[in-house]
C-alpha cells in the first residue's frame, strides 16, 4: 500500500515533465517566430563564449559534416537540470515542413558539481562531451519535425526510451571518431569525486559504460544488436 501512492506521484510527476516539455518546446518555437532568424555563418556562437568551449566545438564540428548545411548555435547560457542540451529550432509555422535549425545550450558549470566550470574540463573530455550532444543531433535526423514533439515526450516519459537515445548518442560519437574522447568524458564524470553521486548515479542508470563505449562497433554492421539494459 505504502507504494501504490509513491507510484501514483511518480506517474504524475512524469506526465508533468511531459507537458512541460511540450509547453517549452510550443513555447520555444512561439517565440523563434519573433526573432529574425540566424546569421548566415553556422555555427554561431553566443556573445563573449569562452575561448576554449569554441575551440573544442569547432574541432568536433568538422566531423560531423551532414550537420554543416544546418543553421546552428551554441549558446553558453544557465542551465538549471543539465550541463549541455541539445535541441532542434523549429518555427510554428515548420511544424509540418522540414525546416530547421539546431541549437547546443552548454551551463557555465557543470551540473552538481558545485564550482566546476564546463570551460576548466579537460580538452578531451570536452570534446567527447561535444561528440554526444553532436550525436543526439544526428539521431533527431531521423525524425519529422512533428516526430520531434514525440520524442520529446516519450525522453521526458520513459526511462526505457531515455536509455536508448543516450546510447545512440554515444554510439553516433564513436562511429564519427570519438570512441576515446567518449570513454575520457565517462571517466572523467564516474571518477572524480567533485562531480555529486546523485549525478553519477544518473550517468551510469541512462548512459552506455566504460566498457560499452570500449566495445560499441565502429560502423554500423548489417544488423544492429539491440542494447541489452542491466539494472
Ligand atoms: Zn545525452
């Protein structure tokens, strides 16, 4: 009896992380139709970013080549639930078309980890970390404009599904080249005691280990094995 509640709650806080994804991204495109649209010059980077973010960004950005016809933007801004966030920019009226820009949000500091600055990180592991969020931009290609609002919902819904797309990303970043930089990101987040266990408790329920980054394939093979989930 003691859980059927807890459930309940559960269930509920879920639906409103669904619904309020769903408002930020209607409310995200309301407002992208107000503003003129980005510069020609992709990617585009927000006023006064630190030197180093860009630098590690470019480097990461000219192996992932399919993404260059996109207008694109990284954005150092505050992020209150996670370090960096990936997400497509898609107008109202685009909804229905295929139009679309990309936009990378990257915190100053590194979610729960108190002082930490996302521009201190190791070279490596920034550029590992750039390689993810670049890798969720090529799984969002497999999506409609219209799909992307799904998938928003079933990221925020099901851990099942949430899992699978972190692991897709990974994968993406390994199959562009980043296989090491990749395993210095996880490592660098599992192994240094500054960075909160809630977080790297986090990191080890959603995204693919150490020794899966090791072991994931370099191309894509005739079939993909499904991700088997240990929990
Ligand atoms: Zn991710």
């Amino acid at each position: 009896m003691f859980f059927a509640p807890l459930r309940v709650m559960q269930h509920t806080v879920k639906i409103f992380a669904g619904a309020f994804f769903l408002l930020v991204f209607v409310g995200f495109s309301w407002k992208s139709t107000q503003v003129p649209s980005p510069s020609k010059k992709s990617p585009a980077f927000s006023a006064g970013i630190n030197t180093s973010i860009k630098k590690a960004f470019l480097e990461v950005w000219q192996h992932y080549k399919s993404l260059h016809r996109y207008g694109f933007e990284v954005i150092q801004t505050n992020l209150t639930s996670s370090t960096m966030q990936a997400q497509p920019v898609i107008n109202l009226s685009q909804v229905f078309s295929s139009k679309r820009g990309y936009k990378l949000d990257v915190a100053e500091k590194v979610l729960d980890s108190g002082e930490l600055n996302v521009a201190d990180l190791p070279e490596e592991v920034l550029r590992g970390w750039f390689a993810h969020e670049l890798g969720h931009i090529i799984d969002y290609e497999n999506h409609s404009n219209l799909g992307m609002i799904g998938y928003g919902i079933r990221y925020s819904l099901s851990d099942r599904y949430k899992r699978e797309r972190e692991h897709e990303a990974d994968s993406i970043a390994i199959r562009h080249g980043f296989r090491k930089e990749i395993i210095a990101a996880k490592k660098y987040l599992l192994e240094n005691e500054f960075i909160s266990s809630d977080y790297q408790n986090q990191i080890k329920k959603y995204y693919m280990s150490i020794r899966g980054a090791e072991l994931c394939p370099d191309e894509l093979g005739a079939i993909l094995p499904k991700v088997k989930l240990n929990l």
